[in-house]
C-alpha cells in the first residue's frame, strides 16, 4: 500500500458550484471562475477538508460493473491530471455528473467544493490531488460586533469544514481515493452512484468480515460439540498472534463444513458491504477474539434450545429425553483450566 504524506501540501485552485435536485427540478448553477484564496482560508481547508479525509478508514478504490473505463469519476480526474481539461471545466464535469447521479428526490440539495491540492507526497514523490466535497448541511455561529462601547451578538451560518458530509480526495497515480458520506443513512448515492467506489477493507471490516464467516461456519456444523471443536480451533489460531491469515481460518473451516461454504458466504458478505475484493486477509486478533469469546459462548443444543455458557466452561455433550409431554435435557461440561 502506497503511503502519502500530507504536510508540505498546499492549495491552488478551490471553486463552488450549487448542486440542486434534479427530481425536484432544482438547478444546477454551474461557477465560471475560482475563488482567492487568502492564506487564513487556505489553513481551514487544509485542517479540515484535507486532514479530515486522509484516514486508513476511509480508503475506497473507484471500480465499474462492466469497464473502469466507463467510471466517470475517474474518466474525468484523468482527463485533468493528463491536462486535457483544465480545472475549472473538470469541476464542472463532476458537478454535472454529481447532477445526473440523483435518483432520490430525499438527496439534499447543496454546495459542490472543487479543490486542486498540490505538493502532496506519494511515496515521496510530490503529487497534485482533486478534492470533490458536497455540504448538504449548514452550521449557526455566535459572533460578536462592537459598535463604540456598546458590544452585540450576531448569528451567521456557514459550512464548517471540520465536518465533512461529503467528500473524496482523489491523488495523482494513486489506485487508493479517500471518501467519506457522513449522512449515508439516509441516501448512499455518493459512494455507489457518483464514485461507484467500493471500500479497502480496514481493521474493523476485516474483523467484521472474519466473524461473519466464522459464525456462518458454525451455523453450517450440525454437532453440538463439532462446533465445539471448530471454535476451539479457531480460537487457538489467534492465540499469540497480532494477525491471523484468513486462509488459516478457511483451512479448519474445511474441516468441518463443504468447502464451498467459505467462498460463498465471503462474496456475499463482500458485496453487501460494498468492499473490494482482496481475496486473502490478515485479520487483527485482538477485535477478532473478543466477538468469538461473546459468539462461540452461544451454544445452540438443538430443538431450538440455546445455552449460554460462563468462560470457563466449554460444551462437551447433551442427551435429549423427549416424552411429548415434557423433554428432560442432560448437559456435560468441561472446565477450561481443568
């Protein structure tokens, strides 16, 4: 993975346009000219806008169903990083697209940010960035106005780059983009329809995706105490570990369940997620040991009968003793320490 530093970077070129709902039949106004940037406005947006973005947890990679090609995104960065655009008409084209992109009459009408970012370091070589940022909510200030002796409060609006509702950061001869949609809750156009991005798994997705596929393994193992014994293995893959391979945890998995179960339930859980798809993981253990300490401690007997079991115990059998009236169950434990 590329590493990017963004210390020395600096502001070029910003530029707003209005993006309104184009279901709604709201416009689309479109600027003709940048703004001057003083250098008090070029620290705000430096401070929020760029440092809020460049995150681990906010990596994505532009994609396409059928040909990159065709990802507008990316088409129209690269038309202006191999300068046959300039930048003015590249903001333009993304807004138009950003535009077109609306397939929701609820998506918030707003400004459209532009930004030209120079001298950020990519694997030390310095690199020019495109920062696309829609604001969809404004925020109220107090601030105060001196009139001789007499001092009086005012209340202003305005958009507060620390807080970021929309963005992307798209660096020069970088695969890797930065994106956040703060208010995907409500509408998810940003990510998947404007950028069709799709996430690099971080620490916390890869946990989330490993405890999926485990617990869906589990699910899939008819015994009692086989489950047991898958999860005693697992469990003991992270043991001294920081990460563990997933490939490591598929290997046991296929001990127990067909293999098949593994590779299907990973595209699943993949595409419902929205990330990319990198194959082969190294899962941090220390997230990933505690949700199989809460999970593998849910012991399903069967009949539709679940058993929650203390940390020091573990399942070894259980023997069903149904007479219609009423089902009497005896269950074996073992202690852990012995």
């Amino acid at each position: 993975m590329k590493s990017i530093e963004i210390g020395e970077t600096v502001v070029e070129n910003v530029i707003l346009h209005q993006i309104g709902n184009r279901l709604r039949e709201e416009p689309l106004i479109l600027a003709v000219q940048c703004f001057d940037i003083t250098e008090s406005i070029a620290n705000l947006i430096l401070g929020g806008y760029l440092r809020g973005i460049v995150s681990d947890k906010n990596q994505y990679m532009l994609t396409h169903e059928s040909d990159m090609v065709l990802n507008d995104v990316a088409h129209h960065v690269s038309s202006f990083f191999s300068r046959k655009i300039s930048f003015i008409e590249l903001s333009r084209n993304l807004a138009a697209h950003l535009y077109a992109s609306a397939h929701h009459p609820n998506i918030a009408s707003g400004d459209l940010f532009v930004i030209l970012f120079d001298k950020l370091k990519l694997d030390g070589k310095y690199k020019s960035a495109i920062g696309v940022y829609k604001a969809e909510s404004k925020q109220q200030y107090i601030s105060t106005r001196a009139n001789g002796e007499n001092r009086q409060l005012e209340v202003s609006s305005g958009i507060n780059p620390d807080l970021i509702d929309k963005g992307v950061l798209i660096v020069e001869d970088s695969e890797i983009v930065y994106a956040i949609d703060r208010l995907s809750s409500r509408t998810k156009y940003w990510i998947e329809d404007f950028l069709k991005a799709k996430q690099v798994p971080n620490e916390n997705t890869k946990t989330a995706v490993a405890a999926g596929l485990i617990e869906k393994v589990r699910d899939n193992i008819e015994s009692p105490v086989a489950r047991q014994d898958f999860c005693r293995e697992v469990i003991a893959l992270c043991e001294d570990r920081d990460e563990v391979p997933s490939d490591e945890i598929r290997t046991v998995s296929e001990k127990y369940v067909s293999p098949e179960i593994w590779g299907t339930e990973l595209a699943r859980i993949t595409e419902r997620k929205g990330l990319v798809d990198t194959g082969e993981i190294n899962v941090p253990t220390r997230n990933l040991q505690t949700k199989l300490k809460k999970m593998f401690n849910r012991i399903n007997l069967g009949q539709d009968i679940g058993l929650i079991l203390p940390d020091n115990l573990s399942f070894n059998n259980a023997n069903f003793t149904d007479d219609e009236e009423t089902i009497q169950i005896s269950i074996t434990l073992e202690k852990k320490n012995g």
